[in-house]
C-alpha cells in the first residue's frame, strides 16, 4: 500500500476497487479539499462511496452509504446505492413512450414499470474516468443505439467537484445522434449521523423542501398526472419539519409510496436556473445537507425498502437509514405532455447540475 491510500481519511483501499469487466477497469477516486475533507467515487456507476465531513464538534464521519470493494458494488442489494441514473431517472410507465409516432418499449424491472433506466442502466456501467486534479474527477460514457430499448447513440460526461466549501458539485452533459429522451440524476443515500451498525434511522432529521407542489402516486409509484398543493398534507416541508412526523399517518399516497417517493414540482422563479430545492438538519450531530439544483423536479426518497444489508466498514443499512434527494425531470414525463420536456434532439446538449453542501447547524 502506497502512503496515499493510507493517508485517506474515508479508510478505503484503492486496491479493493481494481478490476477488469469487459475490457474496462474500475478504480477508485478520493477528492480532497483543502480542509481535508474527502469524496471518494469509483468510475463503477458512478458510485459515491464516502463522504468524509464534520459534525458540530469536528468529528469525521462518512456521511453517504457506500460499499468498501468493487464486488460489493457490483452485487449489492440496493443496485441504485449512491449511483448516477440514466438514461432516465425514474419510472416509466408500463416501460413505453412514443417519440415521432413510434412506440418504444423498454425493460420492465419494478413491479409493471420500467425503473432507472432498465435492467442494466448507467448505475452498472464502467466509465471512463480522468481525475483532473485533487477536487475534480470526469466521468464518461457512451451509450450504444438501442442499449435498454432506448433510441439513440447518447454520450454523456459527468463532472464531480468537491469546493472548500464543503460542497459536492455534480455537472451533468449529454448530446444525442438522433431524437430521444434523457433524464440524469445521482442516487445518493444520505445518512448524515454516519454510516454505523446499525446506521440509525432519518426520523428526527429536519427537513426543509422548497416545494409547493408535489406529484401523487398511483399503487405503482407513477404520477397520476395530477399537480397537488403540498398544504395540509403529509407532503408539506415549506416550513422545517422532522421526516418522521407524517412519514406513517394513514395518508393513500404515504401508502403508496411506502413512505416518501415523491418528486416534488420545485419551486423556481425561471426554467433552469440553480437555485435552492432542500435543506436537511441532524439535529444529534448539527450536520447539515442543502441542495441546490438546475432541475425542476426532486424526488425525495425515505429509504423505504433497506432491509439491513452490509456496507461498507461493517455498516448496516436498515430501513429508513437515508434520505434521497434524486434532483431531476419528472417521472414518467415522456406519457404526460404538459410536463417538462425530457427530449433531446441531435445538436441540442442536454446539461444539469446539482449542489450537495454540507455544513453545520449554528
């Protein structure tokens, strides 16, 4: 072991992400900033794997949860973990959209829905990776024509960035050959106490979102293609309040999403613009999450289906143990024509970005 592995704080080897899957190795990438705080990403998905950052006292923690090898990356049981999504973010329903008269059908892989990207989607590709310098690594792929039924050859570049100001940058690029439909977004699963056995639960986390909308559900997790007020429902995080408060009240889309699965419409005064989505407080640790996002929609996600699966370290991840904060396009936006539209024509280049930063409550 070399005396760069050692010094970093997140514990990981580089070694231990080191393989070759068709052709293509993996590897693993620590960003430092120059507080000596750490994000370390493999070039497998796209996966984030520690978060290195303070409590209220100093204290480092991995705040993200993550695996500690490639072979656990590649076979874990949330396949999504901390991953980049695509081609498209979310649920399609039924798997089928048309686009210029002709119907596409893609795979169905969550319950009759077609779920980030397909059976196989940019979460399980090796990417090309360039490390830049210390705080940015670029992330590049290719995808074929037809890979999960999408049209369209679409190549896409990632660019991670981690500030002095403790803030975890995603930019997000893609442009297509010909006509087709592209939503991005990164999977992180935020656990803000720190990763542990078992890591605890998000309920006491307070939670601010800038949303005055919301998008119901049916039983299978697809927008009813209603827009509805958050107030006087479960869904209302205008003002700061705890994730456990409503997460369990005898609410039909509660039920339907088993918790939070929502995308709420975010609130933004012109199309595009960065500007502030969510805000997280853990209230033991004072650790702080905002996000800050181009997109018009994020899908807020409870965790709800962890079953106390092994991560890295010796971590557990229970249900509940993290929060998603999914910055993207609708789901299912390519079956509801008034909302926004997720098609990218040849010439046209499709960009996002997303804000994680964290800080500590004063």
């Amino acid at each position: 072991m070399n005396a760069e592995e050692t010094q970093n704080v997140c514990g990981l080897k580089r070694q231990d992400f080191q393989t070759t899957i068709n052709g293509k190795e993996t590897d693993l990438y620590v960003l430092r900033n120059t507080n000596g705080y750490e994000v370390a990403i493999t070039n497998y998905g796209g996966a984030v794997v520690a978060i290195m950052v303070p409590d209220k006292d100093g204290k480092l923690a991995n705040v993200i949860q993550g695996h500690d090898n490639i072979q656990d990356v590649i076979a874990s049981p949330e396949p999504y973990l901390s991953t980049l999504i695509g081609r498209y973010g979310n649920r399609i329903c039924k798997g089928r959209f048309q686009l210029k008269g002709k119907e596409y059908h893609l795979p169905i892989n969550n319950g009759p829905n077609s779920l980030h990207g397909g059976l196989k989607g940019f979460n399980a590709k090796v990417w090309d990776a360039l490390q830049m310098n210390s705080q940015t690594l670029v992330l590049k792929y290719v995808s074929p024509y037809g890979e999960e039924g999408y049209t369209g050859e679409v190549r896409t570049t990632v660019v991670y960035s981690f500030t002095d100001d403790n803030e975890l940058v995603i930019e997000y690029m893609a442009t297509t050959n010909k006509k087709t439909i592209i939503n991005l977004t990164h999977h992180a699963f935020f656990s803000l106490t720190g990763i542990a056995n078992p890591t605890p639960k998000v309920d006491d986390y307070v939670c601010e979102i800038n949303a005055d909308y919301y998008l119901p559900i049916d039983d299978t997790c697809i927008p009813t293609g209603e827009i509805r007020f958050v107030e006087d429902t479960p869904f209302d995080f205008r003002a700061p309040k705890a994730i456990g408060q409503d997460i369990d009240v005898d609410n039909e889309q509660i039920r339907n999403g088993s918790g939070y699965d929502h995308c709420y419409v975010l609130n933004k005064k012109e199309e595009g613009e960065l500007s502030f989505a969510a805000k997280v407080t853990e209230p033991v640790s004072g650790r702080t999450l905002e996000v800050f996002t181009t997109e018009p929609g994020m899908q807020l996600y409870s965790d709800n289906w962890a079953d106390g699966y092994k991560g890295q370290n010796g971590a557990t991840f229970p249900k509940r143990s993290a929060l998603c904060f999914e910055c993207q396009h609708f789901p299912d936006s390519p079956n509801h024509p008034y909302f926004p539209s997720v098609v990218l024509n040849p010439g046209e280049e499709y960009k996002q970005k997303t804000i994680y930063k964290f800080g500590v409550s004063k």
